[in-house]
C-alpha cells in the first residue's frame, strides 16, 4: 500500500461498526415487508393478514423500529464523514473531488437498487444530501446540533399542521387497498413486472423523502458534531454517567412517542408521524446508549466484534439484502409476496440478518473491502484497489 493510499483510509471505529452492523438489522426489519405485500407501501393494512398475531407483529415493528433505524445510520454517514475528512489532513481540494465521486459512484448505485431491487432506496438521498454535508462540513459542532434541532422542529411542527388541518395520508381507502392489490401482483410476477411496479412507485417514494430527507440531514448534522468531538473514539470512560442519562431520558420519552405514533396509525397519521419525529432520535440516542455500554463489557465485546464486520461493509450488505428479498419473496424467485404473514417476516429478517453477519466476517478474513464498497471506492479514488489482504 502506498502512502497516498494510506492517507485515504479511515481510521476504523469498533463501535462505529458495530452500531452500524445494529442499524442495518433495524432497517433491514422494516424495509422486509415491502417485500412481502406491496398494501404497506400504499399505507394500508394487508386485509389477507389481519389475525391478532399479525397485528401484534406490525404494532411492535412499529413501536420499536420503524421511524428509527434510519436515524442511527444517518448519524453515523456524518460520523465516518469527519474520519474521511481527518483522514484525508490538509489535502482539502483532493478531498472535495474524492468526495464528490464518491457521492456520484454512491448516486448511480442507489438509482440501480431502486430500480432492480428495492423502490425504498436512500442511497441516492445520502448522496444528495452528501453534497451538503460536504458544503457545510466546517460548521461548529454547536451550530450543527442547533440547525439539526432547528431542522427536526420544522417538520414535525408541519406534520402536526397537517394533523390539526385535516389532512389526510389516505384519502380514499378502497383506492389505497386496490393499489396494494396491483403492487402485490405486479412484485408476485417476474423480473419485467417487478421493475416495472419499481418505476411507478418512484414518484411516491421521492415525494417521501421531502420529511424523511431532512431528517437524515439532521442526523447527518449530529453525527458531524459527534465526529468532531470524538465522542466515539475513545470507549465510553467518563462518558457512562451521560450514557445513563441518555436512557433515563430517552427511554421513557422516546417509547411513549412510539406508542403514540403506532397507536396513532403510523406513517398514515400526520399527527402519529409529528409525535415520532419529535420523539424518535431520543429512543434512538436511548438504544446507542445502551449499546455502547453493553459493548465495554467482555460480552458485548464480543458481540460489538460479531456486529462490526457487517457494519464494516454495509453497503454491500444493504445491497445484497434487498437482492435477497427479491429471490425469496417477488415472482423472480419463490414468489412469496402476498403469502407471507407480518408474523413470519421478523423471522427472516432474523435469518438473513445472520447469514450476512457470517458471510461478512468470511469475506472480511481474506478481503480489505465488501464487493460494493471496492467499487465505490474504486470510483472515489479513481483507481484499482488491491481486493485481497
């Protein structure tokens, strides 16, 4: 390796990894069932589930994860941001042009995956979003987390606007049911019919993204601050006593929060989607709390080490993921969408989640990087990088 190449590298993070590797398993719950049945992306209930099993299932999804996951691993784009940027030292200019293809290689991967694999994609998001970062990458760790603060109370204000005026995420029900039906059927059909139910659910999700993507650009925001301050590099130490009070505070406010938003109806309610989002990063600062204080001690080491390989190549992970949704629930492979309950899908997200966390550890032992995260980093670096160690 050349000096050049290794002043490119970051300088890897146990706990960084790790938390990301948790991250991954909570989206990978939540994204799962838009593999399943295509009612949830039209925000209705799957009427072929509705035993109280079923229901039990999505409260708890909803009460645990979703709304959450994505949060952390926003946080921690802008946390691993700030040991590109001291990674790169005073080579500024070359940094900025590195950066920028890399969010350009990040780009083209992300329209692929929403358009072969998976129309909830937010790889192309992060890299528009990248593009701020980068532009505002000098702010104050301060000045970050008030503008991240400023950021989350806009929204959710909005969304509890919406609420008080009316508005309604589900205008006609019995459309939104239909809907689910066609989305079922067309991801039930083969490799044509699922990319095409992928290019007409586009202009839904990006319309999403106008709440969910400043949100992540909040936690990018945070995690830029943290990454700043290092409060990640150095274990916990004297950190336990905030740790603790993260979960005194978050817990109570961020699991009541949650209630509200999957009593309230979820992502169908303006007011339950106000409540989480108001909420959310609290429960989420909680579960990372937690986290880092079971990783200090000898067994959450070894769990920190058991996470941390699927986190070190997250991309590829998070790719091959959706990959494996598609074969095991669209018409391109088993073609279970549509006859798969909420109960049973946890189950597989446990299962695959598994199976990744072993293929990641025996891919990491004989290579430096996952297969897409040497591509992208064949982009950003603008030449080959030796693969094997």
């Amino acid at each position: 390796m050349t000096e050049t190449q290794r002043s490119r590298t970051p300088t890897r993070l146990l706990d960084v990894d790790a938390l990301r590797g948790f991250a991954l398993f909570g989206i990978l719950v939540v994204n799962l069932a838009y593999f399943a049945s295509g009612y949830p992306f039209h925000l209705v209930a799957d009427p072929a589930h509705g035993s109280w099993r079923d229901d039990s299932v999505e409260f708890g999804v909803r009460l645990l994860f979703e709304k959450k996951f994505y949060l952390l691993f926003s946080f921690l784009f802008g946390y691993s941001f700030t040991l590109q940027l001291a990674a790169a030292g005073t080579a500024g200019a070359n940094f900025t042009a590195r950066f920028v293809r890399r969010l350009g290689g990040l780009f083209v991967l992300g329209g692929l995956h929403a358009v072969l694999l998976f129309q909830g994609d937010i790889l192309t998001t992060y890299a528009l979003l990248g593009l701020v970062l980068l532009a505002v990458h000098r702010i104050q760790p301060r000045t970050a987390v008030i503008a991240a603060g400023a950021i989350v109370s806009v929204i959710a204000v909005g969304m509890a606007v919406a609420a008080l005026a009316g508005v309604e995420m589900v205008t006609d029900q019995d459309a939104a049911l239909a809907d689910g039906r066609a989305s079922t059927d067309a991801l039930a059909g083969g490799l044509g019919s699922v990319i095409d139910e992928h290019l007409r659910s586009l202009p839904t999700m990006a319309a999403s993204l106008a709440v969910q993507g400043p949100l992540a650009l909040a936690a990018f925001l945070v995690g830029l601050a943290a990454g700043r301050r290092k409060l990640l590099a150095d274990g916990i130490g004297r950190r336990t006593v905030v740790l603790r009070r993260l979960e005194l505070v978050g817990y109570p406010i961020g699991l009541a929060g949650a209630l509200v938003f999957a009593v309230g109806g979820g992502t169908a309610s303006p007011a339950a989607l106000a409540a989480s989002i108001l909420t959310a990063p609290l429960l989420v600062s909680a579960y990372v709390a937690t986290l880092l204080r079971v990783f200090a001690t000898p067994r959450g080491g070894r769990l920190a080490r058991a996470l941390a390989p699927a986190g070190r190549m997250a991309l590829s992970d998070y790719l091959g993921r959706s990959l494996l949704g598609v074969l095991i629930f669209t018409g391109v492979g088993l073609g279970l969408t549509g006859d798969t309950p909420p109960t049973v899908v946890p189950v597989v997200a446990v299962g695959i989640f598994a199976v990744q966390l072993e293929l990641s550890r025996r891919w990491l032992a004989r290579y430096r990087y996952g297969p897409a995260e040497w591509v992208l980093r064949a982009v950003t670096n603008g030449e080959r990088p030796r693969m094997r160690r």
